[in-house]
C-alpha cells in the first residue's frame, strides 16, 4: 500500500471515527485511561481488563476505540502522581519522579504537567503516522526479532540501566541482581516447576511489579516524610499563580529537541517486543542526560529529563499496535489484553486484518489522533487542578498517599500478600534511600529479568547449547557490541582524564 492510499484510508477512518457513538467511546476511554494513569497501583493492564466487559454490547470497532483509549490515556495520566507525590502512576512512570518530583519540590509543577501533554501529543501524534505509513515494513523487520535478539538488546537495557542515575555504578549493578533474583519468584518459564514459592499459591505467578513500585516509591518517601521534624511536615507548599502554572518559551525549546529524540526512540522501542515504554523511558533518560552539556542537572528537576521520558513512553504504546493488528503477536502485555478483546469481537489480527476488517483498523488509527488530542485539551486547562494537590499540608497529604497506595495495590489482584510485598519493598526503600542506593535498576531488572531468562534459553535450546548464536546473528551482534562500546567508552575517557590530569609534587 503506498502513501496516497494510505492517506486515503486513513481519511476513510477519520469518518468512522467522528461518528458520534465512536466520538463518545474515544472521549469516555481517554477520561478513564487518564483517571487510570493518575491513580497510584492501577495500570493500563488492571484498566483495560476491567473495562472489557462494558464492551460486550458494542460493536468491535467502538469497543476497540474505547479500550485502546484506556491504553494511551493511562500514559498520560501516570505522570501525575509521579510528579506531584513521588508516586508512579503507572509502570512506565517510574522515570518522571527522578526529575519531575524535584521540578514540583521546586514549585514548578505545572510546567512539568504541561511539558508531559505537550510532549505526549506530539510524540502520540508523530508515531500514529509511522504506524499509518510504516506499518508493513517496519512489522516486517520486528518479526526479524528472535530470541538471541531480544536477549542482546535486553544485557544492553541492563548496562544502560546501570547508568541512569548517575550514582555508583557498583551500587547500582547490585540493585539490578537483586531485581533479577526477586523476577525468578515463581513458576519456570520454560519448565513449568515452582521456583521460591515457599508453598505460598499466591507466589506463583511471581512477585507483583505495581506492588515494588508502589514500596519503593511511595511508601519509601512517605517514610522517609515521616521522620522529617515537625516543622517541615507543616509547611504549605507554595503554588505559582495561574499564569505562572505553565512552561515558558525557554521550557518549550529547551523541551522540543528531548521530545522529538523521545518520539523516535519510543517509536523504534515500541516495535521490539517486552515492556517497550519501560525501556523506552529509561533509554530516553539516558539518552538527554548523555548529550546534555549540564548532566549535573539531571536529578534536580531537570526539564529535559521529565519530557524526553514521557514523550517516549507515549510513542511506544502507539507503535505497539503495529505488531498487534498487522501480525496478531502483542509484545506488551497491555496489548495483549487488547488481542484477548479482538478475538472476544470476533476479529483475529494478523496480515488479513486490514483487507478483512478496513473500517475497524484505519477507525481505531484514526479516533487515535482525536484521543490524542482530546487528551492535550483535557490535561492543559487541569494543570492548576493538579497542581493544587500540592497545597495540602505533608500530614494530610502523607496518609493519603499511603491509603491511595494500599487500597490501589489491593484493587489489582486483591492479594494480601501483595500488601506485604509492597510494605516490605516499601521498607527496603527506606534503607536504601539511607544507604545512598537506587530503586530504579531494580525495577528495571525485576520487569526484564524472566524475559531475558526466556530468550536466553531459549537461544540455547535453538543452538543446541552452543553460545555462538549470540554472535552468528548480526543484530544480536550489533546490541552486544553497542553494549562493550557503552561500557568500554566511558572507562576509556576516566582512564585518559586521569592520565592527562598533572602529578602533585612530592
């Protein structure tokens, strides 16, 4: 299909989509994806699986429209929490509260809320239109994508993860370990058989990320709050004036650059299978942070650092509809959910899926851009709303914070032991945060660590135990060469800042 035909089915979508049923489904999906996002412990994944009952009345177009709504809306809203409480929202959130929480600490907490729906509607928008004219070549090259792939690509998120902070490198490749250790809980991947279950059933299907998140971030800071003498838990938290709420020129071109690298990244990110906004937002990071002349910013409330994630996390969940509707295989687990809700309609994705069903899949692509952009209008006039939540004082705001955590947490999978597993992540935050120790490297490796298990062997099973796969394919070759360069580099330019630095006299 080539571009003008694309153009004109996507016009063909565009009146599928303005339809006022369909208008109504986009707008009620993006309001519920944004509550979704906002509230800590809920998820696109806990969003969209709760929702699919409500659509058992609707034709499959509508109900498609609706949930995948509820997918991109939950991006948008993750940031909030992240940025006002310290709280990921969501799972791909999780990188907004290193520098969004210090912009809000700073009383800039409407730019950052702003910067967020600026750059999440652009990247969205941007990476719509790959996935409207790229959509056949690109599928074509992630179905490329093979076990030792994603296992390359997966060591090189692990040493780029060891870097995103920007604290001890040691400190951090220990907190990866003990991620990977905490994602062997439950059964084997690959031969079924209980893994540090202890006996437990509720330990089977492993330890709960949200559950992590929520500990380490959440329950960690109110911890941490709680010790903090009197008088700084009762101070009020001074908002700017109305006007002063949203970014300034400066913010918006020193934001432009970070959002569109963001929206590219996400968008290749997206195609790869796994948690692609996780990795995304974490590579974005990385990546404003290494080209920056001030990195020394980042972690104080730096701006790039709060756009360039989001506008990638946002991206990626677009570009994940590729994979799903042009070859049914879902590489994020939001979107399997959405595979369960097709096949529930009665449509199978696949190759055959746009000749078979045109108006289902260039309406969806289409009510995309109008969710998009009901999103920018919904989350720009709502930054003062937001904003506000800073006003309330620490010893009213921390107790909420806590019962927005335990009640979030236990909506998910209504699990007890998910409240303890949260409580003592929440505990080991605290230390850490004592120790000078990072909980991002661990959240990272608990959500790639079976991943890379599984790629991993079965990388060997293909091979026969022959670990000459990894470099017999080229672009398993090409991650793992990127990865000796990330690490290599950076000790080659210590080593010659050392040798060139002048001796002290004896």
């Amino acid at each position: 299909m080539d571009v003008l035909g694309s153009f004109q089915h996507l016009l063909g979508g565009f009146g599928v989509a303005t339809t006022m049923q369909n208008l109504f489904y986009c707008l009620a999906g993006a309001i519920v994806g944004t509550l979704v996002g906002v509230l800590p412990g809920l998820g696109p994944i806990a969003g969209i699986a709760l929702l699919i009952p409500a659509t058992f009345g609707l034709n499959a177009t509508s109900a498609i429209i609706m949930l995948a709504g509820i997918y991109y809306g939950a991006m948008y809203g993750g940031s909030t929490t992240s940025i006002l409480i310290n709280v990921p929202g969501e799972t791909a959130s999780v990188m907004t509260c290193i520098d969004g929480y210090q912009m809000a600490r700073q009383g800039r907490a409407g730019p950052a809320l702003a910067l967020c729906a600026i750059g999440s509607f652009v990247a969205g928008g941007l990476a719509i239109l790959g996935l409207v004219f790229l959509a056949p070549p690109l599928a074509e090259a992630a179905l490329a994508f093979g076990p030792p792939e994603f296992f390359s690509l997966m060591v090189f998120g692990f040493v780029v993860l060891s870097n995103v902070t920007g604290g001890s490198l040691l400190k951090s490749l220990m907190m990866a370990v003990v991620g990977l250790l905490i994602g062997t809980i439950g059964l084997d991947p690959v031969s079924g058989n209980p893994r540090f279950t202890f006996g437990q059933v509720s330990l089977l299907g492993g330890i709960e990320f949200v559950a992590v998140a929520i500990g380490l971030f959440g329950i960690a800071e109110v911890l941490d709050n709680v010790e903090k003498p009197d008088a700084i838990l009762e101070q009020r938290v001074l908002v700017p004036r109305f006007r002063e709420l949203y970014p300034t020129l400066h913010d918006l071109r020193e934001s432009l650059g970070a959002i569109l690298r963001g929206a590219g990244l996400g968008f290749g990110v997206g195609l790869v299978p796994g948690p692609a906004p996780v990795i995304a937002t974490y590579g974005s990071y990385m990546l404003e942070k290494r080209i920056s002349k001030h990195p020394e910013e980042f972690g104080h409330g730096a701006i790039r650092g709060v756009a360039g994630p989001e506008a990638a996390n946002n991206a990626a969940c677009q570009s994940a509809f590729i994979p799903l509707f042009v070859l049914g295989i879902p590489f994020a687990p939001p979107t399997a959910i959405l595979l369960g809700a097709l096949m529930i309609h009665g449509v199978n994705p696949g190759p055959n899926m746009i000749a078979e069903h045109p108006d289902l899949f260039w309406g969806v692509v289409a009510s995309m851009f109008i969710g998009n952009a009901i999103l920018l209008l919904l989350n720009l006039p709502f930054v003062p709303l937001f904003a506000n939540i800073l006003r309330i004082p620490k010893k009213i705001l921390l107790p909420l914070v806590m019962l927005f955590c335990l009640t979030g947490m236990y909506s998910v999978n209504n699990f007890l032991v998910d409240l303890w597993v949260m409580l003592g992540c929440g505990a080991l935050g605290y230390l850490m945060r004592k120790w000078a120790y990072e909980g991002a490297p661990l959240l990272l490796a608990l959500v790639l660590g079976p991943k890379l298990e599984v790629a991993f062997r079965q990388s060997l099973m293909i091979s026969h135990g022959s670990f000459g796969i990894f470099l017999g394919r080229p672009v398993s070759l090409v991650f793992l060469l990127a990865t000796l360069g990330f690490l290599l580099v950076p000790l080659a330019m210590r080593l010659v800042r050392t040798s060139g630095a002048p001796r002290r006299a004896a």
